[in-house]
C-alpha cells in the first residue's frame, strides 16, 4: 500500500519534469560518462533561461567552449568536478563543443542550444513563388535520338528561404504527378536542372508549392512544358 502511494508520487513528479520541459525552463547538461559526449546534446530553452553543465567526473578531461567564444567554462579541459552555467539572453542557436574532445561546427564532442523567444511574434506570411520558367520548354528524354535538349532549367524566384515541392503531371491523362521531387530554395532567384529521364512524350504541367520554415504555404506556381520523342 504505502510502496503503491510512494510509485503514484514518483509518476506524479516525472510528470512535472516532462511539462516543465515542453514549456522551456532551465536545462542541464552532462559532459562525459560512458562516452565523450554531452547528454543531452541538443536543448531548447526560452529567452532567460540557464543551461548549466556538469562533467561526470569519468577521470576525462572535458569544457564547454561556445563557438562563437562567448563563454569558456572551464577555462582549459578539467576531470575535476566542476559545475558551469549560461543564462541566454538572446534568441538563436548557440553551438559549443569540448576542447579536448570535439571542435566547432558540431564535431566530436559538442552540443547545441536553440533560444526561443515566446514572444516572438509568428510568422504567418507565406511565401511567394514568381517568374517561373522553364526553358527550353520543349526538350526531350535521354532515350531519343535526335535530342538537342536533354533536359531542361527551370528558373524561380522566392520571396523567401523556402522548401520547394515540384511535381510534374501529363495533362492528357490527369494523372497523379509521376516526377515529385522536394529542393531547398532561398531567397531571391533559384535554378534547378530538370531531366525528362522516366518521362512520357506529350504535354507536362510543372506545379511548385513552397513551405517555409514556419510551414507556410505558397500558392501554387505552375507552367507547361513538352516533351518530344
Ligand atoms: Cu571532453
């Protein structure tokens, strides 16, 4: 009875922890252990929260070093026990990595911390998708013979960093697009090779749909190509 009561209140605290870490609160990190790694590599935090860090005195030498050199603790690798913190003050994504056992950019040893702002407003404008090209517009698959174009450009531009879904259709069939593909576009003008390769003769619809990284969606672009045997 009592162990059954003692098991309640322990799931009631894991509870606790697991809200107070959907919501971002303050978060601890473990440098080293069975491996030299720190555990857990990747935390989010809210603007003004702290990540404090601790080695697991595993008799290896360990530091947190930001890449971005705005915090250094401890000064030099130490196996001694030493407890570290960070309030962030800012929104971003804050790499850092141990001298001894990684580097910058998240090699070996290293972790990261994303700061959101909560009250950031959010970004509700989708992007837009404008002068969608494709030329040649009549080309042909690398199968035929007499192929001057094998393949095509097809040229766009965004008024955002956007992923960019293209899928090509055959307009007499109606059918569902055979050639789907997804790109990292950017800002401002983007160029992306187009090959015919598995596709039919006839007349093809191009549809691009953009999603930015707030999951916003464009309207459709589209525009119409041939391909000739
Ligand atoms: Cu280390």
């Amino acid at each position: 009875m009592r162990r059954g009561l003692l098991l309640f209140v322990l799931a009631l605290a894991g509870a606790a922890v697991l809200v107070a870490t959907a919501l971002g609160a303050d978060q601890s990190v473990t440098a080293g252990g069975t491996s030299d790694v720190f555990t857990p590599k990747d935390v989010t935090v809210n603007i003004g929260d702290t990540v404090t860090w601790h080695n697991a005195t595993d008799g290896r030498p360990h530091n947190v070093a930001f890449d971005n050199g705005q915090f250094k603790m401890p000064s030099s690798p130490s196996a001694v026990p030493w407890t570290t913190s960070f309030k962030f003050q800012s929104a971003g994504v804050f790499r850092y990595y141990c001298e001894q056992h990684g580097d910058k950019g998240g090699v070996g040893m290293a972790g990261k911390v994303t700061v959101i702002d909560p009250n950031a407003p959010k970004d509700t404008t989708p992007p837009a998708i404008t002068k969608l090209s494709v030329k040649p517009s009549t080309f042909c698959n690398n199968k035929s013979k007499k192929c001057k174009h094998k393949g095509t450009t097809v040229t766009f531009t965004l008024s955002e960093k956007a992923s960019v879904r293209v899928d090509a259709t055959l307009k007499k069939k109606r059918a569902k697009a055979v050639k789907a593909f997804t790109m990292n576009g950017k800002a401002g003008k983007n160029k992306k090779a187009f090959s015919a390769n598995g596709l039919a003769p006839g007349k093809w619809k191009l549809r691009l749909v953009a999603t930015d990284p707030a999951k916003n969606h464009s309207q459709p672009a589209s525009a119409s190509f041939t391909i000739k045997k």
